[in-house]
C-alpha cells in the first residue's frame, strides 16, 4: 500500500513538472523560435525559402512584432516596412514566413476601422 502511495505521488509530481515545462515553453515559443534577429527592412523583402533556411523569415519576426510594428501605426505604413504582403483583407494582412517548426508560420497583422494597426501575431498553417 505504501508503494502505491509513493507511485502515485511520484506519478504527481512528475506531472506537474512537465506541465510546468510545457507551458513554459509555449510562453516562450515565440522568443525562443522566433527571435534570433533583429528586424532588417532589405534581407525580409529580398529573402526567400531554401534547402538549408525554410523559415526564411522566422529569425525577425519576434523582433518585428515587438519593436517594429506598434499599436496605432497606419496600415500604409507597415506596407512600405514590409513590402507587398503574402495575403490581405479588410482587417487583417498576412507575411509569410517560411517552415518553422516543420509548419508553415505567417506574420498576421491587424487593422481597425481607420486601418490603424491593432496588434500582430505569429500564427501557423
């Protein structure tokens, strides 16, 4: 009876352990995937998919996102930043970014009513 007690705290613990990886992880999955560089206006434009670089764009999201593209910057604005972008509607527009993570991740990026930006995020296909 003892050793089911221990088991069982031990089945516990290491739950909540892993667990508490696992979201730390996803918290910082954006950082740790996709921020190793700083955003560079000719390398995103210019950069496309390869053998040895899938996610092309991925390295300068992060930074993108969190430097680059601020609340309340006009949707003309971010066009010129960042070229022509992969897909656009109403509200929303859309960088690729190449194969992160064996997906295809895109930068999404969204609009008000008087094409202000709102907020962007990483997103995956």
């Amino acid at each position: 009876m003892k050793a089911i007690k221990l088991l069982c705290l031990a089945g516990a613990v290491l739950t909540f352990v892993i667990s508490i990886l696992f979201f730390g992880w996803w918290a910082m999955k954006d950082y740790l995937v996709f921020g190793d560089s700083r955003f560079d206006q000719v390398r995103w434009i210019t950069s496309q998919a390869t053998a040895a670089q899938p996610c092309y764009r991925g390295d300068m999201a992060y930074d993108l996102k969190q430097r680059v593209l601020l609340r309340g910057m006009p949707r003309q604005s971010v066009t010129i930043l960042l070229g022509r972008p992969t897909w656009e509607d109403y509200g929303q527009i859309e960088y690729e970014l190449g194969t992160c993570l064996w997906r295809e991740h895109g930068l999404s990026i969204y609009f008000d009513e008087h094409d202000r930006l709102i907020r962007s995020r990483i997103v995956q296909h």
